[in-house]
C-alpha cells in the first residue's frame, strides 16, 4: 500500500518537476525572444514612420542613398518596406544604407520607404556601448581656435556636464559677445550640430549627429530634427541643441543615429524628403509577433494564443485563471478543511466578485442573499414540490438583480447595477441548500457554511483578482501546467487539515 | 496573544495520538477498500434491506415503498392497518428526510411525529414527494421513499437520550469491528443522532460495550443535559450481538472499511439500520483515541479468512486481555 503512494506520488512529482522545468524554459523563451514582461499593461512605443522622397531627374542613371535606423537593443526595426518601382534596391549594412539605383528616368520620381519601429524607452541610455575613438581635434585657424577655447572657458560657468554647458553656452539669449562673434550670421540645425560637434572635439568627447522626429498631432509631414549625442560616461547620450537638456523628449523618436547625410540623389535635383511619423503604443504581447518574425520563428508564434483573434485571446485569458483559483479551492478544501457549499460554487462566486468589483459585489451578494433567503423561507410553507421550488427561486433571484439594478440607476447608486453578474442558478442553488441546511441542521450549521464558502470566495478572488497574478497566468500560460501537477500532487496529500488539528485536539495526551 | 494557537494541535502530536485525517481516510483506506461499485449495496436502503436479509441480519421490518410520484397518495393503502411506522428515503444520509410517525390515526388521517408534532395527510404527502424527487438523496437525484416498522428502542436508552432513536455505529475494517459509539439524541439535535446535529456521542469499549468517554459537539461530556443521566454508566448490552451485524456487514458488501447504524430494539434485539461507506471521523473523538494505531493493529496482526462470529470473537477476546 505504502510502496503504491510512494510511486504515484513519486510519478506526480516528478511531472510536476518536468513541468516546472518546461515553464521555466517557456518563460525564458518568451522574455527574452518574444519580449514578454511579467507585469502587465507593458506598453511599447511603436513608430511607423514613412519617408517620402521626390525628385526630379537630370537623364543621368539614377543612385539614392538613404539612411536607415541602425537597430540596437533600445531600437528595433521591426519592419521594413521600400516602394521603389523598377528600382534595384541594396543594402549597405556597415554604413546603414539603403541604395536605390535604376537606369536615367524622366518623369518625376516618387519613393517610399515605410519602417516600423521599436523604441525602448526602458533602455535608453543605460546601453553602453564600446568607446568610440578619441576624435581628431577640427583643424582651425589660429584666431578660431582661441575664440573656441574662450568658448570653452566660458561654458564652465554654465550649469550642467559639459555638453549641456556648450549647448547652453551657443543658445543663451541674449548671446555674448564671443558667441556671436564665433556662430555664423545664418545658422541652420546642421551648422549648430557641426559646431557643437567640433567643439566637443577640441575637449575630446567623441559626438555624432542624430535625427529624429518630433510628433505633432496636427502635422503630418516633418522634416528631421537633429540633435547631438555625446560619449560621455560610457554611453551614448543625446541632447536637444537648443536647450542642452539631456535625453529624448517625450514624443521624439530617433531615426538615425551618427551617419553622414540624410539623403543622397545622383542623377536627380530638387530633391525632397518628407516623413511622416504615427506612434502606436501596443503591448507587449502584440509585439512579439513581429519579434519572432524577425527571429524567423513564425510558426511557433503562429501556434501559441497570441496570435489569435483579440476577443479569443480575451476569453482564454479569462479561463487561463481557472486552474488558480481551482487550486485555491482545492487547497481551501483538502489543507485547510474548509467545507463549503458545492466545490466550485466559491470559485463561481469570485469570478462574479471580478466583475462586480469586491465591495459592490459583497453588497449584492449580501442582498440577494437576504432577499432570497427570506422568499425561500416564506415559500417552504407552500410545501411545493422540489424542482418548482427551485425555479421559482431562479424567478426571484432573477426579479432581485432586475430591481436592484432598475434601483441601482434610478439612485445613480451603481453598486446595484454589479447585480446582473451574479450566475443565477448559483445564486438560487446557494440560496436552496442554505435554507434546506437551515431547517435540517440549524441555523449554525447554515451560516457556517455560507460563511465558509465566503471567505474561500473571498480568498479566492484576492488571488485572482491580482492584474499580475492575471497577466502572469496569460503570459505564461505553461505555468497552467504546473497548476495541474500540484493539484493532483494534492491529491495524495494524507496529512491532517489544518482545521482538524483543533477538531481532533482534544485526543491529544497531555 | 498567540493563546489561540493552542486550539491547535501539532500535526506531531495528533500522528502520534494516532488521530485519522479526513484526507488520510480517503486516500488511504476508502479509495483503497471501498471499490465504487460496492456503494450502491449501502448507499439504497431498499436493497441493503434485501442483502441484510438474506445473510441474517434484522433490520426494521419494510412495510412499503413508494418509487414514483403517482404513487405517492398510495401512502393511505401501505400504512392502513399500522399504528406507528417510519417515512425515509431509500438514499438518504445523515438521517435526513426521516419522519418518524408515533400514532397514526386512520379515522381522519391524522399524524403524530415522535416529537409531538401533528401532521395532517397533505404534510406526509408533501414529504414522500420531497423524498422522491430528490430533496434529501445525494446529488439531488430521484429517491425512492421507504416505509418500515418503528423501532422501540430498548429501555436502557432512555434516561440517555431526548426523543428520537439512539443508535450504535460500530467502525468495521476488514471484517474487524475496530471502534464503537452510542449516538444519543439531545434537545439540540432535534431527536436526531447526528453528532454535527448536536446529538452526544459515547464511545463504548469494543471488547463489552462499556462507556469510555462522551463527547457533545466536540466538548467532552459525562452528563446528558437534558435527562441529566450519567453517561459513563452506559453499558449496551447484547454487544456480542452488535458486533455480529457489523462483522456480518462486510461479508455482505465486501466494504473493507464501513460504519454500521445500529439500534437495539425492546422485543427483536440488535437491528441493523444503514450500513455507510464512508463514516466520519467523529468517532475518533467519542472514543478519546485515534483510529489510526487500531487499523494499523488490524493490518498487521490480525488474522485473515476467519468466519463473521470467530472475527467477533477474536475481537472480543483480544481487548478482555
């Protein structure tokens, strides 16, 4: 007998082990190649930005050269599409490139180049990157080099690093003297990146150019912004040329970071480059499906929820708690010793609480249950047969939930309207057996039980009703597994309930 | 602040006090001696009656079922004649839906339940319907109602219970009676003998039927509330007789591990009520000690393929030493 536990159980453990480990591997899997998270309401940015370049050609053969997002870790490029018709289209991969060449054409030429992009926010600026080579000090006369230098000396005086300083130092309003001796009459975006840049360079901090957009609800068509990004500390960090702040601002995305122009046209004149940007926050989950493609593992994404239709996924995310809460029944049960009316009437009741919210959902259940009760007690005089009585309980639990939520609107009290969540049978059932309970064993008996099956109700929506606890089980949705082979690994459990040790208390020996 | 803990007992300590767990009864001996297909035998009073009889064991004599709905105002017909009679249902558990009917008068139809009550024909009508469309059987299916004789229960019994029927459960494992209890209906219960009623339970000595320690809603007790009797003097006699019909128990079900409800009538003697296949654990705390050592005990050095009476008395000579 002992040696036939001993081998189920041996059996169940060592499922639940293999279990576990497939889990584990899942959610490694998941993180790290589908990009899952493990809290939920995980958003990523997501940019589609089209580039529309036009121009007019010479009759000479045609060469455009593009720049391209360089993807990295806090920058995907997800997706990536180039309407160029009759155009032979390569790639540049070390200088990020996109080469368009065709034979001489006429007519006015019009090329789209759509991305999509994945910009990670979380990572920004945390990724190091190896050192780029000190750059080469810019070649300056005599008098440019002393009046950069004052520049320099001046800057200290400034707020922020270094890089902020120069910023700050070029952008004051109104500007000094030497500032204004040293710009330029007519400064451009690309003229101030340039001078920052050899400024930078004279103090040895390595920079490059960085394009971006910055989205704006009612332009549709942007012409780059640029900006500065600065080897400082061991990472990459970019700056606003005008203000010298730190970081992206908020609804910028980066296009092109270092590389040399935007856009090159050979055999072509006039040319312009138009983008425009539409961000698109998704979660995480709708991502990972352009991840595995990238990944060139569709089919196993193919095959999983998540690729489902929404209201599908929606409806097995909502059964993909089951198991825990099944697992809280069992536990309440079989550990704890709880006796509650019918198995799963709990785990029924604490589905309805996640709807209704926990309060409004106690207060109704509080309602309809005294309602009901006292209609059940007032019709056990009426001596109906079995099934018409339960029915007609079903009749009035129903007539209770319409007029409280009828109550409920007029009040503008919407705890009442959670009402209409309540399962009805179960509602009607808990109702009956309460009441048969009642007359049979006493009203002790009765209220033990329904308190019993409250708080394993109560117990059990605290676990689930965690958005955590609920994305995990999505997510994750191996870890069902798991659930299963602890429960029927509960199902040998021989000990003692935790409420029969003070049941059986008194046989104790002192 | 922590003295609520001490409600509590160590799981240890309850091993070692030998105690059996709900969980433990399950797994261990339930899903192991009880094959499923045996619960029908106990689980239908109407066909435990029948196999009773045919291994000779008493049990209330039937008077009449009533299987379907339409046959319920038949009730009139089966009952004519008896002064005192008892309504149940054939898959009932626990003792519910059991109407005990003191005095029936034919004239007018008039009922008397044994606490008194007085029911007029409608209200019995009313309950052989409850009965059959499920109300009290398990899982709420179709129930046959069963009429049979009232038991008198002996005297010996009286000054210890309030109304309704004392009953004795004797635990039976392999064929072995392994612990005994005297239910005693109180004010509380209702007349019922059903401990988590409020009923008392005395365990009784397996080896003569003595008291050993009383138990009422799991609060030690040596005196009956409402009678005031001392119950460490209850003494149930014909044990040998007990023991017999639980020991017979298993050889008609093949239950290796079953609760058998007996009452000891006035004129007929011992007399098996229902046999269960799952009884509680509530014995345990009857008796003051833990089932767990005595089966242990059973398994290992009790001896097997001995007859009914020979285990019987193998028992009763074992604990006299």
């Amino acid at each position: 007998m002992l040696k036939k536990i001993a081998s189920v159980r041996g059996i169940l453990s060592i499922f639940l082990f293999l279990s576990i480990i497939y889990a584990g591997y899942c959610i490694y899997y998941k993180v790290e190649y589908w990009g899952f998270h493990f809290t939920p309401k995980q958003t990523a940015n997501i940019w589609s930005i089209e580039a529309h370049i036009s121009f007019e050609p010479t009759g000479e053969p045609i060469k455009v050269s593009l720049t391209t997002p360089r993807s990295n870790d806090s920058f995907k490029v997800l997706e990536e599409n180039t309407i160029a018709e009759g155009y032979k289209i390569s790639k540049n991969k070390t200088a990020s490139r996109l080469i368009m060449t065709s034979p001489a054409r006429e007519e006015l030429q019009d090329i789209y180049y759509k991305i999509l992009l994945f910009d990670n926010t979380d990572s920004r600026g945390k990724t190091k990157s190896a050192a780029p080579a000190t750059p080469e000090a810019p070649i300056f006369d005599e008098q440019k080099l002393a009046a950069a230098k004052q520049l320099l000396k001046l800057a200290q005086a400034r707020e922020g690093d270094p890089v902020s300083q120069i910023i700050r130092l070029l952008n004051e309003e109104p500007m000094h003297p030497a500032v204004q001796a040293y710009l330029p009459v007519k400064t451009t975006q690309k003229i101030m990146v340039e001078i920052i840049s050899d400024l930078l360079a004279l103090k040895k901090i390595p920079s490059q150019i960085a394009r971006g957009f910055k989205l704006q609800e009612s332009k549709k068509s942007l012409s780059p912004d640029l900006m500065i990004e600065a080897y400082t500390n061991g990472s990459w960090r970019i700056y606003d040329i005008k203000t010298g702040k730190k970081g992206i601002p908020d609804n910028f995305v980066l296009f092109q970071r270092g590389g040399q122009s935007l856009i090159d046209v050979e055999g072509g004149e006039n040319s312009v480059i138009k983008f425009s940007v539409l961000k698109s926050i998704t979660s995480s989950m709708k991502l990972a499906g352009q991840r595995a493609k990238l990944l060139n593992q569709e089919d196993r994404f193919q095959y999983s929820i998540y690729n489902l239709p929404l209201a599908q996924q929606n409806t097995l995310k909502w059964l993909s708690i089951f198991p825990l809460a099944i697992l809280m029944i069992v536990l309440m049960r079989n550990v704890i010793g709880l006796q509650t009316m019918g198995t799963f009437t709990p785990m029924l009741l604490a589905m309805s609480l996640i709807k209704t919210g926990f309060w409004p959902g106690m207060l109704c259940f509080a309602i309809i249950m005294t309602l009901g009760l006292l209609i059940r007690f007032v019709m056990s005089k009426f001596n109906l047969l079995l099934v018409p009585r339960i029915s007609a309980v079903v009749i009035f639990v129903i007539l209770i939930m319409q007029s409280l939520t009828i109550i409920g609107y007029q009040l503008d009290f919407h705890i009442a309207q959670s009402a209409v969540f309540f399962p009805i049978i179960i509602m009607s059932w808990i109702i009956e057996r309460a009441s048969i309970t009642w007359e049979e064993d006493g009203a002790l008996n009765a209220c033990r039980e329904i308190i019993f099956s409250l708080v394993v109700a109560i117990a059990t929506y605290f676990v689930i009703s965690s958005e955590y606890i609920r994305h995990i089980m999505f997510a994750f949705n191996e870890l069902n597994l798991v659930v299963l082979f602890m429960v029927m690994l509960l199902g040998t459990y021989t000990g003692y309930r935790l409420m029969e040790l003070k049941r059986f208390r008194p046989l104790v020996k002192k | 602040m922590f003295a609520w803990l001490k409600s509590f007992a160590s799981p240890k300590e309850l091993s070692k006090a030998g105690v059996l767990g709900m969980n433990r009864r399950n797994f261990d001996i339930i899903s192991q001696y009880n094959p499923r297909c045996l619960y029908p035998l106990v689980d239908d009073k109407v066909k435990t009656k029948e196999l009773a009889n045919k291994i000779g064991i008493s049990t209330p004599r039937l008077i009449g079922i009533i299987e379907y709905q339409y046959e319920a105002k038949n009730i009139l017909d089966i009952i004519h004649g008896q002064k005192e009679f008892v309504i149940k249902p054939a898959q009932g558990s626990g003792g519910k839906g059991v109407l005990v009917i003191k005095d029936y008068q034919e004239e007018g139809h008039f009922f008397t339940t044994a606490s008194g009550r007085q029911l007029a024909y409608n209200e019995v009508y009313q309950h052989i319907s409850n009965i059959l469309s499920g109300l009290y059987s398990l899982g709420g299916k179709y129930d046959t109602a069963i009429v049979e004789e009232l038991v008198h229960f002996s005297d010996i019994f009286k000054d210890y219970s309030y109304q309704g029927v004392p009953d004795v459960r004797v635990i039976v494992y392999k064929g072995y009676p392994a612990m005994a209890m005297t239910r005693l209906p109180t004010k509380a219960s209702g007349g019922r003998a059903n401990l988590h009623q409020g009923a008392i339970g005395v365990g009784l000595d397996i080896s003569n039927g003595k008291a050993l320690h009383g138990v009422c809603r799991d609060i030690p007790i040596t005196i009956q509330p409402d009678t005031g009797a001392d119950l460490m003097k209850i003494e149930v006699p014909y044990w040998r007789e007990h023991l017999l019909i639980g020991a017979l128990a298993y050889e008609m079900t093949g239950l290796g591990y079953l609760g058998a409800d007996i009452v000891l009538d006035a004129r007929r003697g011992p007399m098996m009520l229902e046999l269960n296949a799952r009884p509680g654990l509530a014995i345990q705390i009857a008796n003051g000690i833990g089932l767990k050592n005595c089966l242990k005990e059973i398994d290992k050095s009790y001896p097997s393929g001995l007859s009914a009476e020979e285990r019987v008395d193998f028992v009763l000579n074992k604990r006299a030493k």
